[in-house]
C-alpha cells in the first residue's frame, strides 16, 4: 500500500529525508540562527531552551497571547543568553497579544520560529510563518481536525525546498528508538504480527483563577477543552501513535475504539480514558489504552511489538530490548536508561531514561538542516499521526468502526467561538 495515497500524490518528502543541498540564508555552520519562540509556556520554554543549550540557534525573540507568560519568558531566557555568553532579548523584539504570531513572522531579524502555542492554533501559526519565509519548529499536533490537516498539507507543499519544516515528534530522534527501530525495519522480529501500546498519565491540573474572564481562563487552561487540545488522544497520546505508524511504516485502514470522562471533575470536556483497536495493512492490529487521570506523578508509557520472530519492547523507561531469534538490549547510557522505571509525569515534556537524549538530537537536526540548506519537510508524516489520533477519537466518540476514508470524507472541522481580538 502506498502509505501517501491519503495526502493525494502529494511529493512532500517524509520527515527522514533530506532535500538536495541548497544554502537560501547563508548560514555557515557554526553561525547563530535566530530562533523565536511563540508561545512560552512550560514546554514551549522547555524546547526552546534545549535549542540555546545544544545547538548554535539563539533565542532572539519571544511572542504569547498573555504579557504575564512573555515577561517570565523574558526572565528565563534573558539568564540564559547570560549564561551563554550574549545579550539577552531586545524590549523591540518581545510580541504580545493575538496578533503577535503576525509580528514575529514578517521580522526581519527572525530567521526560525518554535511554534508551541495550543493544538488549536498550530496550523493558523504555521501557515504565517512559512508565508513569512521563516524556517518552523512546530510542534504536535499539525492540526486538530480534518480541515486543519488538510490545511498542513498546503503549507508543507508551500513549504518544500523553501524552508526547514520539523514536527515536534522527538522519540523518532531518540537513540534507542532509532536503534530499535531499525533492528524491526530490518527484519530483526520477522513478519509483525500485532503491537500494542499504551499511555498512562495522571490529571493535568491548573491553578485557580476565580476572578479570570471566560474566554481568557478556557485559552489558559487549554489541555482541558476539545477544541484547543483535540483531547488527550490527538494532544498527548499521539507520541505513541506515531511511534505505530513510523514502525508499520503505515497509517490505518480503520479503528474501532472506546473511552469517556469517567472520573475527572474539573470544567472541560476532554476524555480521561481511550481504547482503541487500529487495523493497519496487511492485517496487523495495534491495540492502544490511554488514561490520564488521578495524582501521584505516576506515568507509564510503552509499546510492544510481536513477530515471528520476536517481541520488541519500547518504553519511555525500563529496558529497551529485542526478545527472541535476534535478541538485543540498548546498553548506552544504561545508568539513566534504566533509572526510575516508573518515572514521575514531567508536564513539560521534560524526561530522563530512554528519551534523554531526544530533545538534544531533534534539536540539533532541525538547526543542522538551516545551517546545511538540506532542508527538511516533515509535515506528511505529521499529518499522518495527526489523522490516526483523529480516526482513534473519531471511532470513540460515535462508537463503531470508522475508516481512513470516511474520516477524510467526514471533513470534521472544530471551530474555537472566541473572539481572539479582545486579547491585545
């Protein structure tokens, strides 16, 4: 099967392959590519600061919706340029309010732009950035429904040859992953049988603002609403659902699935829990649970796929091994990989054992491929694991099988209904 037909005979290059080498900006390679961050929340600074620490790239601009999150950004990242040894961020160059996303893509003084403002507005964000001819570091999902996906697509055509386009699925650069991934490629496990997965967090929590406006307190408590996060699946869950489709190496034919809000209080209408069951080509089933309620900081992510010839386990923590004919265990870094098998929930995507170096290397591919002109465009598979998340919600929330194709027929469209004007 064609694992690009969905997007239409689109060339769009997966996120693995790198264009022919052409220099657009300039850049040699150890020159300062000038990173802007759009959104500075937890893991937006998280990321960004991962990019200052690890690769050439300086955080030269900040923009949010809320004056409160850019001057604590402005804090943090001004103690970072002095720990690195440059000046901190200009006063001219900090963009509040909600056309700020506008102002950081026509600088001229910006040459990339980390996107990690809420689900809903990665595609509107995006497709200004790359209008803007800035190289984009966005992160999951690319799109929270049907028409948004298929806007991704646009952009990333737009895009190729032009600009450097990353997703932010970093597993697929973590060391271990890699490795294991390409022991399955290469038949380690022979003929895939099945894979399970699952995803387990505790409540995401936000602190009370009794006295906040409406529409203000629903943006600011965004995991919480549909709309903004397209729910646990689309919003957290797909890491691993991605992790499904770069093994298989492709998307599904249908799911059946179920789930609710069984046990959460707070306002919101996400689910707390996810089953679902994807039929991938050539009859290969991936079972997949996901729950993300209670306290405690306990969380547990894993995948398992079983073949002919074996049985590869991946977890974010724990050993990462091949069990069987071509039996093999990840051994590097083993005092870190191995440490604190149920690692405590890091809100802002901030996690030790086998991702520990997922970051880092996703990082420095994205300022690698600016500074080389081999561009990436990594917006197909984005799409992809965005649309999988899609069917697995979609199955869920109408209780029967749903297809590939009548998911794309369905066209599915989340409007926000906030008047974004009033955020200034």
């Amino acid at each position: 099967m064609d694992r690009r037909e969905f997007v239409g005979g689109t060339a769009a290059a997966s996120g693995l392959l790198l264009l022919k080498s052409r220099t657009v900006f300039g850049y040699e390679a150890n020159s300062a590519v000038r990173l802007a961050l759009l959104g500075c929340g937890a893991r937006g600074t998280t990321v960004a600061t991962s990019f200052a620490n690890n690769t050439s790239a300086r955080v030269v601009a900040l923009a949010d919706l809320f004056p409160d999150q850019l001057e604590k950004g402005k804090a943090h990242f001004d103690g970072v340029a002095t720990r690195l040894g440059y000046p901190g961020i200009e006063t001219k160059m900090m963009f509040s309010g909600y056309r700020a996303f506008e102002e950081v893509a026509s600088s001229t003084e910006i040459d990339a732009v980390q996107i990690s403002t809420p689900p809903w507005f990665h595609i509107p964000h995006l497709d200004a950035v790359v209008h803007g001819g800035k190289h984009a570091y966005c992160e999951k999902p690319l799109g929270i429904d049907v028409a948004q996906a298929r806007q991704a697509l646009e952009i990333g055509r737009r895009a190729q040859g032009r600009v450097s386009l990353d997703v932010g699925f970093q597993i697929r650069s973590a060391p271990p992953f890699v490795e294991i991934v390409r022991r399955i490629h290469e038949g380690a496990l022979g003929k895939i049988a099945c894979v399970s997965g699952h995803y387990n967090s505790p409540a995401l929590t936000y602190p009370e603002r009794p006295k906040m406006p409406a529409e203000e307190l629903r943006i600011r408590n965004w995991q919480w609403d549909r709309r903004l996060s397209g729910d646990i699946i689309v919003e957290q869950n797909i890491h691993v659902i991605d992790i499904f489709n770069w093994i298989l190496l492709a998307h599904p034919l249908k799911a059946v699935a179920t789930g609710g809000r069984n046990l959460l209080t707070h306002p919101g209408n996400t689910w707390d829990n996810y089953q679902v069951v994807f039929t991938y080509p050539d009859g290969v089933h991936v079972s997949f649970s996901s729950t993300q309620f209670g306290a405690g900081g306990w969380f547990d992510v894993s995948q398992s796929v079983f073949g002919s010839r074996g049985v590869a386990e991946a977890p974010y923590a724990g050993p990462l091994r091949i069990i069987g004919e071509n039996a093999w265990t990840w051994t590097e870094h083993a005092p870190s990989t191995q440490a604190s098998p149920v690692p405590s929930f890091a809100t802002d995507g901030s996690f030790a054992n086998n991702l520990a170096l997922a970051d880092r290397e996703k990082d420095r591919g994205f300022i690698d491929s600016i500074a080389s002109g081999n561009f990436h465009n990594q917006v197909t598979d984005g799409v992809e694991s965005a649309l999988t998340a899609m069917l697995g919600r979609m199955a869920g929330q109408v209780g029967r099988e749903v297809t590939w194709q009548e998911l794309l027929d369905h066209g599915e469209e989340y409007t926000l209904n906030i008047d974004m004007s009033q955020f200034r």
